[in-house]
C-alpha cells in the first residue's frame, strides 16, 4: 500500500502540514524535528524527493564524514580536525563509518541525501579505484562528495596532505643532522598515500651521493609492525644510525621494543614518525614527526564542498594538496625542539 504524509503523521505525531515542509526543506523546522521525520519517512517507504532539495536559509548544511573508522589516535585527530573546522565554517559535521563493509559507500550516501544531509567527505584509504568509479556514478551532480585520501589516479575531486613533501622533510632533516646511513619503515603498498612517503624519502636520498638507504622493512601501520621492524633492525649487522617510520604507530612500536632491548635515541638510532599524534609530545623521548593539521585539511575540504552547493559542478578529479611541516623533538636531535615547514 502506497505510503502517505498521513502515515508518516500518525507515526510521528506531527502535523501533515510540517510533514510536507520538513519533506521539502521549506519552512522553520528544528533540525532535530526534521531528521526525526525524515528517517520515519524513510523506515516507512516514502519517496523522498534527491534532486534538487534546497536547505532553509538560516538552516547550516549537514556534512557527512564517511570514514573507515578504527581505535586508535589517528582517527580521532582526524575527526576533532573536522569538529573544529565546523564550528569555524558554521557547518554540522556527522561521523559514518563503513568500516566493514567499504562496499557501502554509494548506498550510505543516498541514504544520507534522503535524510537532508547536503554535502559529504570520503576518507576510505582501502578504497580501489574502480570503487571511486562506482561512487562518482551513482552519486548526482547536485550532491558534492569530496575525498581525502590520496589516490594513483584522482576520480573524485580530492583534498589531502602531500605525503611526498612530509617524507622527503624527514629525509632532509635527517641528512641536516649528519646521518648518512638511513633506514625505512614503510607503509602498506595497497596504499598511494603510503608509496607517496616511501618515495618522498628515498628520492631525497637517491639524489645525495654520500647518503645511502641501508634497510627498508615493509610494514602495515601497525604497531606491532614496528615491533617486528625492531626485531629485524636488530639483527642487521650494519645498522642505519637513524629510521623514518611512516606512521607514528610503527614509530612507537619500534621505538619501545628498542628501548627493551637498551637502545636510546637518538644515541644509538634517531627515529622520525608520521602524523604527529597526540602521543608524540607525551612519549618519552618526545618524538620527531611530520605534523599534518587536521584543521586546516577539514577547512579546506568544507570550503571546496559550500563552493560546491551553490553551484553544483561534475567532478573535475582535481587534487589539492595542503602542507605539511615537521615537528623536530628528542629522538632525531639533540637541539632544542623547533618546527621546519
């Protein structure tokens, strides 16, 4: 049986008449009272208009933050950027996760139209290309998706950091310093962002005759991977005196099973992370890293989606690319802490 505003009235409690406004985005309706109805008249079978469906003037725009969440720091840091960067645009930020299911990125999203949301964010780094193929295809004009992951070839129109530059700062950094025998600790290869940081570091090197890359371990972001790292390292019979771990998770992991086994830093082996997390200041030695300003990547990304909205664009794959600095701490120097963009 076909369903109607009466239906989703009886189900809600409220008046046909707020139904239909809250259904066309018309009117003076609480934004919670509007995503009430809209999520019943969803449960409930009505067409939803997609197309087209205008915000009221004094109502922000709702962005949806669809992610691959996981414990840990990063996802959090990740995440209050977009919470600051909200309050600061007069936007309203919502987190998704597909976490096990990354799949359900085109079907989230026209679930998220139906429910009023205006605008999302993609950062899904295990997504393939022809999955952003997918996504860009089943998603209309009118309703801007941006990504922040880096990707080989750019589908969607992408904001992120220039993993390459963080890299090659950490590589530079460390020649400064006087180290000659370098060490990696790399990403997973199934993700560009990751490769973008290993090259970053090797060119630096490749293009300094007197610097050579002594050992390279492939890891996972994990910190159990910069445990194992440590394990190898420590078997080699010529050590690098200084490692570039591409994330702050390996860095940690790394660098406390190093610390068991009665190395100090940067004495016996200087060691940079990825990302500058929270724990970076906390941890003991502080730790170098490549600091990446959530902040700033999430007010660029807002800016370009309300850019977006008022005047809807197909996607040009454009990739702009916000950048890094490096946060220099006790486990790569011995100077006082200084910051170098």
């Amino acid at each position: 049986m076909k369903v109607t505003l009466k239906d989703i009235s009886e189900a809600t409690n409220f008046s046909v008449s707020t139904i239909s406004r809250a259904i066309r985005g018309e009117g003076r309706i609480s934004e919670k009272n509007r995503r009430k109805i809209l999520a019943c008249a969803h449960k409930l079978g009505y067409p939803l208009p997609t197309n087209g469906r205008k915000l009221p003037k004094d109502q922000p725009p709702n962005i949806a933050l669809i992610t691959q969440l996981h414990p840990g720091e990063f996802y959090a840091s990740f995440f209050n950027g977009f919470v600051e960067a909200a309050t600061t645009k007069k936007v309203t930020v919502s987190l998704f996760s597909v976490t096990h299911d990354i799949d359900s990125v085109s079907s989230l999203i026209e679930k998220l139209r139906n429910l009023g949301y205006a605008a999302a964010v993609i950062f899904v780094p295990e997504l393939k290309e022809e999955q952003y193929l997918h996504i860009l295809h089943a998603t209309p004009k009118d309703f801007p998706v941006i990504s922040c992951s880096n990707i080989d070839n750019s589908v969607l129109d992408t904001v992120t950091f220039d993993a390459y530059q963080g890299a090659s700062l950490v590589a530079k950094h460390l020649f400064e310093q006087g180290f000659r025998k370098l060490g990696i600790i790399e990403g997973p290869h199934e993700m560009p962002e990751a490769r973008f940081r290993t090259n970053g570091f090797m060119d630096f090197i490749k293009r300094k005759d007197d610097a050579n890359l002594l050992w390279d371990f492939k890891g996972d972001y994990t910190l159990q991977a910069g445990i194992r790292a440590f394990h190898a390292f420590h078997q080699l019979d010529e050590k690098p005196d200084a490692v570039f771990a591409a994330n702050d998770a390996m860095a940690f992991g790394f660098m406390e099973a190093a610390r068991e086994a009665g190395y100090t830093f940067p004495d016996d082996v200087a060691l940079v992370g990825y990302d500058n997390l929270p724990m970076c200041e906390n941890h003991y030695p502080r730790l170098t890293s490549v600091e990446t300003n959530y902040t700033r990547l999430a007010e660029n990304t807002i800016d370009n989606l309300l850019s977006r909205l008022k005047k809807p664009i197909e996607h040009q794959g454009i990739v702009s690319m916000v950048p890094v600095s490096l946060k220099v701490r006790q486990s790569s120097t011995l100077v006082k802490d200084k910051e170098l963009a």
